[in-house]
C-alpha cells in the first residue's frame, strides 16, 4: 500500500490506490481480544471472590454486565445516529467519519448478544421482574421485601414494567435500529458503486431516509434506556431521561470516532485525508456535546432537587449519602469539569496526541458516570457506597466487553474502503490547508 500521496500541479493531494484498512487495524483487533481475555478471566475470579465475601459476587457481576452493554449499545447504536445525523446535515467531517460509524453500527449483533444476558438474568436485576402479581407484592410488603412507595409504584407500572413487555419492546427496538443500520449500510456501498454524476441523488436519499431514521432512534432508544436502566429504580422517572442518554451517546461516539481517525491517520488513505482543520472541527463539536451534556444533567438535579417531592428526591439521596457525595463529585470533575477545561484550548483540539487522551479519558468518565447511575438503584448499595471484589467488577466486566466490542468493530472496519471517492467534499478536502480554523 503506498504511504506517500502525490501531489498535482495546484497543490492539491491525491489519494493511494488503496483505499482499505492498514494492516495496523488487524493488530489492534489482536490486542483488543487479548484484554478481553483477560479482563474476562479477571471478571470470573472477582465473581467467586465476591460471592464468598459478602454473597454478591455474581449480583454485581451483572450490574457491571449492564454497564458494559450501555457503552457498547452507545457506541453502536449512537454510531448509528450521528451517520444519519451526517447524511442529513452533509458536513465535511462525514468524510472522515462515515466508515468508522458504519462499522460502528454493524456492530450490532454483538450488542444484542450482550442483552440477551440481561433477558435471561431479568429477575436478578430488575426488582419489578421479581413480583408479577399484586398478590406478590402484598406477600413482599408484609415480609419487608419492599416498601409501600415500591408497592405502589411496581403495581401501578405493571402493564409496562413486566419481562414480556421489557423483551417485546426490546426486540422492537433491536428490529428498527436493524433496519436502519443494514438499509443505510447497503446504500452506501451501492453509491460508491454509482457514477459521480449520480452523487446528487444518494445525497437526496440518503438524507430523506435519515430524518425519519433520527426521530425512530430517539425514540427506540428512549424506550430501550428506560427499560434497561431506570427501571432498576421502579419507583423513579425522569422525563429528560432519554435525552440525557443521546447525548451522552453523542459524547461517547465523538470520542471514539476521533480516536479513530487520528489513530489512522498516521497510514493511507487517512494520512492523506485528516487535515488539521477538520480534526479541529471534530474537537469543536466534541465540546459542544459536553457542554449540553452537563447543561441537561445538572438541569434534572436542580428541578428535582428544588422540588424536593419525596416521590423523586430519594434517587438523587441514594447517590449523594452515605459516601456517595464523593463519586458524584469525582462524576462532576471527571466527566464535565477536565474535558471542558481541556477542550477549551484550541492547541489541544488541534495536537493529534493530546486530543486522543482526552477523548480516552471522555469514554472512561462516561463508564464512570455509568457506576453512578446503575449500582446505587440496588438496596444493598443504595446511600451505602463501600468496597467489595463485587464492586471491582465495574472495572474487569465492561473492559471486557468493550474490548471484545473493538475487536469485532476492527472486523467491520477492514470489510470496507476507508474512504467514499463520490463525496462531493473530496477535492476541497484534499486541498492544501490555507485557512486558520
């Protein structure tokens, strides 16, 4: 594969002959299962170790099990989204983007794989899964199972909250976001294949399939994240709740996918493609979503916190007493306070290496925004944050199943050129960098 791209008589670049994956790609998918391997063996020792402390091994074993399939799910399923995003809005970072969010999204599969765990272990973590019954629930009163509040709020949900409702709803979900992600992905390989001239009219389709393609996600994914994660709390609601999570998605998939493309970008064709203005631009965008991140979460803190309703106000104590005033902070720092703070420079934004950490360390905060959100909606854990091996499994369970993840989008990765030569914004992409972003 040539790694020196030729240049016209006007300045402008010209890409490789070989427009697929460098052979780095395989070697991080090599790298990528081996973590996986042991990060899994890590997460099967800390479930016995955990099971003979305290009895929860295996409990907490399966929270960390959601948590990874909530940044999984984000990262293919958001992936997803921001590639219909592009299509409707056309800007030139889709150049850049648009391969490594299609393999994103054809990262599917896995994901519904890793729910399906979650189906089989209903019971163990979602408490409305155990009571099926009013009758049941009455029996759980009386023996100091639940309270009245869980009572009520578990018999009054029951037409939603019940395991045929969370698998039909899930299947729904996986079916819509199946249908977008293979529809989109075959259109796209059916415009490289066009002629130029033609470029135009995908652009037109592409976009009209999109617009109505975003409204289904947000939709789909609101469903999917109430029932997947806050309905551990039956007695909670929230009614930004899914908003919080698409943009939390959005959050995520930047950061991956600039990882990405500055990681390639050391071989052809990205070497060639990735100019300093458009990697700014990416860094921009980046900030925004995690100025409107922080903008949402504290605005649910303050109406609920204001409100003081005590139907709502025991989520938000179960996260900040007893210990947990400390991750809430170390969640405020971790995930708004140091990118913010570290997006703000237009240096960084513009240095390769010193952006990858920030978007390295933008993922990692979201998993531990994750912890925050999903451990404390457990009685054993709620206003109650203490160590045990079963907590350590919040680290060993999703690096497991996040590497596994990369490894099979490293798979998707390679299927496909690098790049769609029919983009009307390759020439101007492929021009010297003339103007200061």
């Amino acid at each position: 594969m040539s790694h020196e791209s030729n240049s016209t008589a006007h300045g402008a670049k010209t890409l490789p002959a070989d427009l697929g994956a460098p052979p780095i790609v395989n070697g991080w998918k090599v790298r990528a299962l081996v973590v996986g391997a042991i990060f899994a063996i890590v997460a099967v020792i800390l479930g016995f170790l955990g099971q003979s402390q305290d009895g929860l091994g295996w409990d907490h074993f399966l929270r960390a099990w959601v948590l990874g399939l909530m940044l999984t799910f984000g990262l293919s399923v958001g992936g997803l989204a921001l590639l219909m995003v592009q299509y409707c809005t056309g800007g030139k970072w889709g150049l850049l983007l648009r391969r490594p969010l299609e393999a994103m999204s054809r990262t599917l599969p896995l994901v519904f794989a890793y729910w399906l765990v979650v189906v089989i272990f209903l019971k163990k973590l979602y408490l409305w899964a155990q009571y099926t019954t009013d009758s049941a629930t009455e029996e759980a009163l009386k023996a100091g199972l639940l309270n009245e509040v869980q009572v009520h709020a578990i018999n009054f949900k029951r037409a939603m909250l019940n395991p045929d409702a969370f698998i039909g709803v899930g299947l729904f979900c996986f079916a819509i976001w199946s249908f977008y992600m293979l529809r989109l992905n075959a259109l796209g390989l059916k415009r490289d294949a066009d002629l130029p001239e033609n470029t135009p009219y995908w652009i037109k389709k592409l976009e009209n399939i999109s617009g109505l393609g975003i409204v289904m996600y947000s939709l789909t994914m609101t469903a999917a994240v109430i029932y997947w994660v806050m309905s551990m709390d039956p007695t909670w609601y929230s009614s930004v709740y899914g908003l919080l999570f698409l943009v939390g998605q959005g959050y995520t998939v930047l950061a991956f996918s600039i990882i990405v493309s500055i990681s390639l970008s050391k071989y052809e064709p990205f070497k060639t493609l990735l100019r300093v203005t458009e990697q700014h631009d990416l860094g921009k965008m980046t900030f925004a979503f995690v100025m409107l991140n922080i903008y949402l979460a504290f605005a649910q803190f303050l109406i609920i916190w204001s409100g003081n309703l005590p139907e709502e106000i025991p989520w938000y104590l179960d996260r900040i007493r007893g210990h947990w005033g400390i991750i809430i902070t170390l969640d405020f720092i971790f995930h708004w306070l140091i990118p913010f703070s570290m997006l703000l420079s237009r240096d960084l934004k513009r240095n390769k290496s010193r952006l990858i950490r920030v978007c390295q360390w933008m993922i990692f905060a979201k998993a531990f925004d994750l912890f925050w959100l999903i451990e404390p909606n457990f009685k054993d854990a709620a206003r109650n944050l203490h160590f045990s091996f079963g907590i350590l499994e919040y680290a060993a369970v999703p690096v497991a199943m996040v590497a596994i993840w990369i490894a099979f989008f490293c798979t998707r990765l390679q299927a496909r050129p690098l790049v769609q030569v029919n983009d009307p914004h390759l020439a101007e992409i492929l021009e010297p960098e003339h103007a200061h972003a």
